[in-house]
C-alpha cells in the first residue's frame, strides 16, 4: 500500500514529521491500514535522515537481545559450605589474618586449592624499584570537582518539585547527597589506591588480602541503582531518535520510544551551543557553566553552601534535628527558576545531565558531553537505570589506566573520588574525621558519602602506604572492616537462604515488591561478570569478580575461580577498538543481559552484619608464598619514614637512600640500589630475638652517620652499621612478614607468583636481623674499601749494577733530572731541582772527606722537620753543593746514585708537605674535629630553626587558609542575606503593588456593587407589581370561569 523512495536532492534534515505523516494520510485515506504498517512507512521515511545537520556525532543504540536464545550457566547455589583445610600455621598470622578451616561458607565459585601461578606489578611495588615513579606537585589526581554556581538552587527545587519522580527512578537520595560539596577531601587516600590496585584482579591489596569496591558497597556509599535498564550514552540516528510504536490509548501515529523530552534537549543544546559562539568541537561538548545560564534565571546563578544540617535553608542550628518538613519539605510555594519558554521538563532533564556530569560519571573537567543527555531524559520520565555498573567500570578503567602508565602525569582520571573516599570510609575505621551527621539521615539509609561533606582525613602518604602493605604496623589509627552493615537489605531476611525464581506468572519473584528489588540488587553484586560503560562509539568492559573479596559479603575467603563468560567476538578485552563496531555493540549488550538477570532458580545466602570471616589456610599460604617479599619490603621501608613522622630534621635517619630526603608527603619513593632475590632462611618455630639495643648519644650518631659524606644533610647508599637498624625493645614489633627475605627491585620489579621460601608470616631464621642494605646488591657508583698491599719498598731503581773502574755516567733506567718512579706522586706537579753529578777518580785525600760528606748528607736529611717549615728552607741548595762535593772527591757511582736518590726522595716530602694547608696552620687534628663537631651542631640548629619555622609557616598558612574560608563562608552568607533582602525587597514591592491595584478594584467593585443594589431593588418592586397582578388577573379569569359556567347553564335551561 505504501510507497516511498527518499528523493537524493532531499536536503538532509527533510521530510520533517509534518511531511511524513502527510504523506502517510494521504497514502490512507481511508484509514483503513494497520497501525504497525503506518508506523514501519514512517520508519522507512526516516532513514538517510538527520535533523540536526551533523551537528551531534551519532552512534546506534545497544541492540536488544533475548534471554531465551542465550543460556547462562548458573550454579543452583551461590554460597556453598566447604571444609577448609588446616595446616601447622604460626599464632602470629592471626594478626595478618584470621585462619578458618573446618566447614565454612564460601562464595562461588570458589575452591580451597592453590591458585594458578600468575603475575603482578601493582604501582606500589613498582615504586620499590631504583627509579620510582613520582606523583606531580600540582596533579590534581583525587580531587573531587565542586558544584557549579546555580546548582544547588536547582537541586532544592528538583528535589522539591519532583521528589516522585526521581523516587520511581531509584535516585532521589543520590540527588539529595550532591546538595553538598565534597570539593575539600584531601587526595592522600587516592593515591594509595592507585598504587595498590591489582589490574588482573579488579582488587585492591591491603596486607595480606584482597578488597574492592563491589556493586553493593557502590550502592550504599552513592545511592545509585544497580539494577534497571542498561545505561549508555550515545546521540542515536534519526532512525531510532523518533523510532514510533503502537500506544495504548490506540493513537494511529503511534508514540515515541524514546521519550518525548529527548529530541526538545537536543536542540536547546544545539541551540546554546550556536548561541554562544563555541568552537566547533569533535564532540560539540560545552562548558557545563554556559549550559547552566542556559536553564536559570540569573537571580538564581550564585554559589550557595549547602550544610548537611540545614539542606533547605531554613536557618537550622547544627544540633537541632532535623523532621521530614526541614529535611525533604514539600513543593508548595515554589518558584520554577527556569528561564522563560524553558519547559519544565527540559528543566529537568538540564539538572540530571548536570547532575550525571558532576557526581556521577565525569570524564573531562570543565565541559558537558551531549550523549549524557540520552540518559538525563530518561531518568526524567521515572525510568531505572542501571548507573552503578556503569560507574563502577569508568573506576576499575581509569584504575587501571594509572597502575599501567609509565607516567603518573595521568590526564584522563576524572572519577566520582567522593564514592571512592566513601568506600574508604566504609571499610577503614580512622581514615576520615567526620562531624556529627544527622540522624535523620543515618536512620532512613540516606548514602554514606553524605557524611564526607565535612570532612578531614591524614595528608601523610607514608602512613596509608604502610597501611596498605602492612595494616596491622598502624592498628592504632586505622583499623579494617571486611563487611559493612547494608541498611537497605530486609532485617528479616539476614541469615536466610533466599531463591532467585520465577513464579507461576512468568514473573521474577525478587522483582515484585521494593524490598525484593534491594535483594536482587544484592544478588546482582554478589556474582562475577562483566561491568560495561559505553559512551559513543567506544565499549569499556572490566572483570567484576566478587568471589575474590568474599568477606565484604560475610562469608570465608576461599581460591577464587574465574566465574566471568567468554563474550562472543573479544579476545582481549583491553582492545575493543580494534572490534567492528557491531560486534563491540552486540558485546556490550550481552554483558549487560548477564550481569542484569534474573530468575535463573539460584539460591544464595544473606549473611547476618556480625557473621564470622576469615581466609583459609591454603589462600593465605598462596598469598605469603607470592607477595610476602613485597609486603614485607615495603613495611620495613615505610614503618621506619612513618617512625621518624613528627621528629625534627636533625634526628631522622640518614640512612635512607639518596632522594628521599625531601619526599616526605610528596610521594617520591627514591631507591638508588639495586640487588637479587635473596634464598629464604629454613623455617624456624619462633621469632628471633632482636640483638641488644645499643645506647647511642646524639653527636655520636650524627658522626657516625656522615662519616662518609660531604654534607651533613646528604643520603649516600653506604652500608649502615648495625647501631642503626637495632630497634628498641619498647618500639613496636615490626611486620608480622619479618622472616622473608625481601627481594631487590628488578627491572621491572614484577612478583611471579611462585614460593619464595618455606616459612610463614611472623616468623625467621632465627640467626640474626637482616639489614636493609642487605636487600640490595652493592651499587656500581658505591666506593669500594681502599685495602693496603704489602710491597717490597727499596730506594734503588732496578739497573744493571755498575763497573767501579768505569768511566762515571747516568745510569740507562735512571733519567736525568726527574724524580725515580718510586718518588713520583700522582697529583702533584713534581719535577727535581737536585742535579745529576759524574764523579771523578778517588785518591787517599778525598776518601776521608767522603765520610764527612756522608755525615753531613745524613744530618741535613735528618733535620727536616714536617711541623717545622724553616727546616725545609735551603735544603735543595745544601743537597746539591754536598753532592757535587761527592763527585768531586770521587765517591763511587752507586754511593752516588744512592744519595741523589735520597736527596730526591726528601725534596719530594719537602715538595708535598709544602702543598698541605696544615703545616700552615698552627692547629691540631682533635681541634679540627671538635670545629667540625661544633659547625655540624650550628648547621643542624640552622635547619631545626627552619624546620620549626617552615612547620609555623605551614601552619600560619594553614590558619590564614581557614580564615579565608571562613570570610569565604561569611561572605557568602552575606550575599545570602542580601540576596534574600532584595528578594524581600522585590517581593514588598510586588506586593504593594498588587495592593494598590487591589484597592483599586475593591473602590470599582463597590461602586458598581451600590449600582447593582439599586437595581436589585428596582427588580424586586417591578417583582412585587408583577406578581400582585398576577395575582389579580388570576383572581378575574376565576370570575370569568364562574360567570361563563352560570352562562353555559342559562343556555341549556333556555334550550
């Protein structure tokens, strides 16, 4: 019946829905074609179509696929009881663990069995390594992006107006938690999440086991809905945009899938765009402040702080606590702060865009995408979302990103980090200083990341790290809690088995009352699969194995499996790009059907908030035989840096390696010295003793510690003496992981997961305490110890011997004027003034003077004095006249060539002594150590005084900091109160207004109401006249009728 071709002079953006079904009437003009064969011609007509002239980057919707063509396998029972095995263990790994065996509840699919050798390189453990990684000083990496000016006017009056709405979709209290801003959190704890994230896992390390942020744990922290329709941004093509089917009220045009609010927000966002003269972008996004003026009247575009005890602002006092009309009022008298021809429903769809952009999914600072506007008009028409999986992959993702990188100058980590610190919060005692929340909040469930809103938390990096490696080192400030309390589940249901059916209906018996749906949603998080995010044309999947962290859900850590599907068409997960673009659509729509089902007959166990955890003996075994080194590593560096927290400059320890000096709190794990891995001592029954502690006075060690380096306060990697790793016994007990033997960092410093020893955590070899230095090779830059070798000393060069009765002359290997090899000094530029002589015949006479010579040579060698330099003045003048002397009386040649070399050898000395400043400088080498002592005290003074005053700057700074927020805080309260007088102003003014117009009228309204009197009066005597002749006329027709009757009977009497 229908025919129709698209002409290919069409402009792109026609036919326009006018034409179309113009087109269509006419075609049945009867009205007699079926509704679906109406709205397939319009789907025909659709195609090659494109409303906005490219202006929006489209890509299709996920497809929809059947659960009944695909079959999952699931296992009849997702919590399971299995014997653990026991072994021989140490008392001290309870600190590290707690060891269960006997029959327990473990999480499928799990096994109490080894695990498969694999491999790690967690960020922390590559920080080890000899060239570390270093945090930026100005990465903004964890910071949590604060609301823009305007929202939380908006958020008041959405969470107002439209409570049942954002109720039905399952986000009314996450929207209520972005009232307040979480801008402030520090960063220290992000950055130690980053560097303990284990990418083959999805898990973070903390000591000896795994955590990480399940679905549940996501819900709780944030409020947002595991379960719901699949989440997915995109910009769809006409085809789907404006995609028609049949509605219920029988309509023959049908009504749109998608709803009707989508098409309207993508053209003010079209429109706004234009409007302020962006340039033209990739992905046309806008800067989320213009998208904001473009919803908001500017009275209402301010910055307002929104505190948790006064969220409406009614002027509430902290303490006073807070009822269902302060906390969630309801939305009478409120004012619409929309722009005018801004419809209330593109109003809120604005909101949630700008709502999911800030709190949600950020993924680029400072700019609005428009594909989130798909999911904003959905969440507008009361429709559930699947938001939490889709977050949840954008962290695991970007967590993943960091941990891999080569550098940590990371631009793409925009993250909701107020979830994330949340979970921290949730499951480490002492990480966050919190005020008081309200209760109101705490006893109806309301999210747990509301009371980070004020908010204060350690910036001590070296402290978190060491809590991540060793958690028990630091027990006294931060303490682990495996299982939160999850409010939203059923009291009644704890410790219950409940079953995941269908019933006879075909419905899913946990989708039939609310309560039922905060199961299934727990469910959903307790099985492994695959977390999705899709955004445009890219597809992210991430492992979700929750069976690796099951004590977060109340049950015993067994071997984990890997529960996730194969999903058709990937190999690689990491590499979606290089999938068509079909194929990664048709991926990503199974994984969402797998992770989302329900009613597949499983049963599964709600575990009670105070059940019973542990680790079987066979995991924690496979975890102390493949990260023990690490751990142990990395506890003893950091337990001593958070020791030496708090103490002045001059008592820290300078046996670190060099570079770490200046990284405190800044993340610079510097480490100069390479080494192997060291063979594991045998197993011992108990911990070694630790060697007597050694009292060392403060000079002492100060000399002892910069014996070997230029400055006092430079690190040198040289071995330390055992006075200085000797720890007290009064100091707390190192790691329970004192008996590995730590690895040196390698290349790469990748852990194979493979034994490295044969003992336990907690114990030793029992021979003695390994040093640090140890752990590592020498370094090839390390000065090797100058050893002294025996040597034959002779003051003869080696020559042939000389024949007495030969003619006199220089020897062949004795050159003239320069100084034997024996008397050469490398470093001084040394050549002898002493010339060479050629002696003459003896005689008789010259044979006694010749012993007087040789007495004289002997005392003018003897006279030089090293402390006496007026001994050294003319010696080489009195050397050379005594030993011309010599050859002239006729000395032998080698009595000759002996006393040149002696007197050659003494005017060396002379040479070198000359050059020492000592023989300058009437002082003694006791004195030049107590001035170096002494200058060593100033200087250490000098920077206790700096440390002191950089500390009092720090603090002065810090002060002036909380002062300016505090004027800041004022200031805006200031501006509030004047806001809020003009509004009053205004709204005196308006009133007044009406007022006057209101007596104005009640003036012409009683005029015309004396006007209306007399008339009423009027008509009620016309009234009285009318009926008082009615009366009478009624009276006459009565006479009528008797006189007519008395007529008629004359009539018949006369006839």
């Amino acid at each position: 019946m229908f025919c129709w071709q698209r002409p290919d002079d069409l402009p792109p953006s026609e036919p326009s829905e006018d034409a179309i079904w113009e087109v269509i009437d006419r075609q049945d003009s009867q009205g007699s074609a079926d509704v679906r064969d109406r709205l397939e011609q319009h789907q025909e007509m659709l195609q090659g179509r494109d409303t906005f002239h490219d202006f929006f980057t489209r890509s299709p919707l996920l497809p929809e696929c059947s659960e009944d063509s695909i079959e999952f396998e699931d296992p009849d029972r997702w919590v399971t009881s299995l014997r653990l095995q026991c072994g021989e263990y140490h008392p001290l790994e309870s600190s590290v663990a707690q060891v269960g065996w006997g029959t327990r509840d473990i999480l499928e699919p799990a096994a109490d069995i080894v695990e498969s050798v694999g491999q790690s390189s967690l960020l922390s453990h590559r920080q080890l390594q000899p060239t570390p990684l270093e945090w930026p000083r100005d990465s903004t990496f964890g910071g949590v992006q604060s609301p823009v000016s305007g929202y939380a006017y908006l958020a008041q009056y959405v969470l107002r107006v439209h409570r049942g709405t954002l109720q039905e979709a399952g986000i009314y209290e996450a929207v209520y938690a972005s009232l307040f801003d979480y801008g402030r959190l520090p960063t220290s704890w992000a950055r130690g999440l980053a560097e303990f994230w284990d990418t083959s896992r999805s898990t973070f390390w903390v000591g000896a086991e795994e955590l990480t942020v399940t679905l549940s744990d996501l819900q709780t922290v944030s409020g947002l809905p595991v379960f719901g329709h699949r989440f997915e941004e995109c910009v769809p093509p006409d085809e789907q945009l404006f995609r028609r089917v049949p509605s219920a009220d029988g309509d023959r045009r049908g009504r749109l899938l998608l709803p009707d609010v989508y098409p309207v927000a993508l053209q003010h966002y079209r429109q706004t765009y234009r409007a302020s003269d962006l340039s033209r972008r990739v992905s046309a996004s806008m800067p989320v402040s213009v998208w904001v003026r473009s919803l908001l009247q500017e009275e209402y575009l301010s910055s307002v702080t929104v505190l948790p005890h006064d969220p409406f602002g009614f002027d509430l006092q902290r303490g006073v606590p807070l009822s269902e009309e302060s906390a969630e009022p309801s939305s009478t008298g409120c004012t619409s702060p929309g722009l005018p021809g801004v419809r209330e429903d593109l109003l809120l769809v604005g909101f949630l865009a700008t709502w999911l952009y800030i709190f949600v999914l950020p993924l680029r600072v400072g700019s609005l995408r428009c594909s989130v506007l798909l999911a904003a008009s959905q969440l507008a028409q009361g429709q559930r979302l699947a938001l939490a999986p889709a977050v949840l992959t954008r962290v695991y993702r970007v967590l993943r990103t960091i941990s891999e990188a080569n550098s940590l100058e990371v631009r793409d980590s925009a993250l909701p980090w107020q979830y994330l610190y949340a979970w921290v919060h949730l499951h480490v005692r002492g990480a966050f200083s919190c005020l008081e929340t309200p209760t109101y909040f705490l006893q109806r469930g309301y999210p747990t990341v509301l009371q980070l809103s004020q908010a204060s938390s350690t910036f001590e990096l070296e402290r978190i790290r060491l809590f991540f490696f060793a958690p028990q080192l630091v027990s006294d400030r931060f303490s682990l809690i495996h299982q939160s309390d999850v409010f939203s589940l059923p009291p009644h249901q704890r410790g219950t088995v409940v079953v995941d059916g269908v019933d006879h209906g075909g419905r899913r018996t946990l989708l039939l009352s609310r309560q039922s749906l905060t199961v299934a949603e727990y469910l959903i998080s307790m099985r492994p699969g695959w977390l999705c995010y899709r955004a445009g044309a890219s597809v992210t999947l991430e492992g979700y194995q929750p069976n690796r962290v099951a004590r977060q859900f109340g049950f015993f850590q067994a071997t984990a499996y890997d529960g996730r599907p194969l999903v058709p068409g990937v190999v690689d997960t990491r590499r979606m790009d290089t999938i068509p673009l079909e194929t990664r659509l048709y991926a990503a729509a199974l994984s969402w059907l797998h992770l989302l089902r329900l009613g597949t007959g499983s049963s599964f166990l709600l575990a009670q908030p105070s059940a019973q955890t542990g680790v079987s003996y066979t995991r924690l075994a496979w975890v102390r035989q493949s990260f023990g080194p690490a751990l142990e590593h990395g506890a003893r560096r950091y337990e001593r840096r958070v020791r030496e927290l708090g103490l002045p400059r001059g008592r820290r320890s300078r046996r670190g390696p060099s570079g770490t000096a200046g990284g405190r709190g800044t993340g610079a794990e510097a480490c100069t010295t390479t080494g192997t891995v060291v063979p594991s001592p045998v197993r011992a029954s108990d911990v070694a003793p630790a060697p007597p502690h050694t009292e060392v006075s403060r000079s002492s060690r100060r000399r002892a510690g910069s014996q070997h380096t230029t400055s006092s306060r430079r690190s040198v990697d040289a071995r330390p003496s055992p006075r200085d790793v000797v720890e007290s016994p009064q100091e707390p007990r190192r790691s329970d992981f004192t008996g590995y033997s730590t690895p040196g960092p390698s290349s790469d410093f990748f852990f194979p997961v493979d034994p490295y020893g044969s003992f336990w955590p907690g114990e030793s070899s029992g021979a003695r305490v390994v040093l640090p230095s140890e752990l590592f090779e020498r370094s090839l830059d390390t000065q090797t110890t100058l050893e002294l070798v025996p040597a034959e000393v002779s003051f003869f060069p080696g020559s042939h011997s000389a024949d007495p009765a030969a003619p006199s002359s220089a020897s062949t290997s004795y050159p003239v004027d320069s100084a034997s090899p024996s008397t050469a000094f490398e470093g001084f530029d040394y050549s002898s003034e002493i010339p060479c002589y050629v002696p003459v015949p003896p005689n008789l006479r010259t044979t006694d003077r010749c012993h007087h010579l040789v007495v004289l040579l002997r005392d003018l060698v003897s006279s030089i004095d090293p402390r006496s330099p007026e001994s050294w003045v003319g010696f080489t003048s009195s050397a050379g006249r005594l030993l011309g002397l010599f050859a002239d009386f006729g000395v032998d040649t080698t009595e000759l060539a002996f006393w040149e070399t002696v007197c050659r050898e003494a005017e060396s000395c002379i040479w070198q002594l000359r050059s020492l400043s000592v023989t300058r400088v009437r002082v003694t080498l006791p004195q030049l150590e107590e001035m170096v002592a002494s200058r060593r005290t100033i200087a250490d003074d000098t920077h206790d005084r700096l440390d002191r005053s950089a500390e009092a700057l720090r603090r002065h700074r810090q002060s002036s900091s909380g002062m300016a927020q505090e004027v800041d805080g004022l200031t805006a309260r200031m501006q509030e109160l004047w806001r809020d007088i003009r509004q009053m102003m205004s709204r005196t003014r308006h009133l007044q207004v009406g007022r006057d117009r209101r007596d104005r009228l009640t003036r012409r309204e009683e005029q015309r109401h004396r006007s209306l009197q007399q008339e009423v009066m009027e008509a009620d005597t016309l009234l009285v006249q009318a009926v008082e002749q009615f009366q009478r006329a009624q009276t006459e027709f009565q006479i009528l009728d008797e006189i007519t009757g008395r007529l008629q009977s004359l009539r018949d009497r006369l006839y």
